[in-house]
C-alpha cells in the first residue's frame, strides 16, 4: 500500500475532503525530515508508519488538532512545533542500533 493510501485510510470520514496535493507535499516533507534525521538517502521501511502518523498530524493541525494550550477566557493558542518531537526515541533507538551495527565486522588490533 502506498503511503497516500495509507494516509487516506486513516482519514476516514475525512476522506472526500483531502487535498491530495497538500498531502503529498506533506509527505514529501516529514520523508525528507526524517531522513536527514536518520542519515539516509531512502527512508527504512520500519518508519513508514511515523511518516504517515506525522502527515495526518500535520493535515489535522490545520484543523487546529494538536493544540498544545488554550484558555477559553482569552484565546491563546500555542501548537506544538516539532511534529516529529514525540518520534525521537525511535529516531535515537534507530540511530544508535545503525552505529552499533557498523562495528560488528571490525577488527581491532591492540
């Protein structure tokens, strides 16, 4: 299934009103954030499912999903800026189990 597909399938309901161009700007967007965050050229297949999580995240704020605070007395509204930031333990785990990985067939001479 192709990351659209599965982004449209997540928007049930919501479906008929996608904008299939932004979603695909979107995608192309968290795609090249996360692999300049993992040091890749081709995102690894285990992180599809952050990308398609991040551009729902990303087409609902929009919407205003994602509110981090609001007073209802006086509208003050501050939305989360990292929308990767909740992601970063599977990034660091990512990274770190790559680095470790690299060093399996070395030889150290001592």
């Amino acid at each position: 299934m192709e990351i659209l597909d599965r982004v449209l399938a997540r928007l049930p309901g919501e479906d008929n009103q996608a904008d299939e161009p932004f979603l695909k700007e979107s995608i192309r967007l968290v795609e090249d954030r996360l692999n300049l965050r993992l040091n890749t050229d081709k995102l690894p297949d285990k992180f599809e499912s952050i990308l398609v999580d991040a551009v729902i995240k990303i087409w609902r704020r929009r919407y205003h999903e994602g509110i981090e605070t609001e007073k209802i007395d006086t509208i003050n509204t501050k939305f989360v800026d990292n929308i990767l930031e909740e992601y970063e333990k599977e990034i660091q785990a990512y990274l770190y189990n790559k680095e470790k990985d690299s060093f399996k067939n070395v030889v150290r001479f001592i």
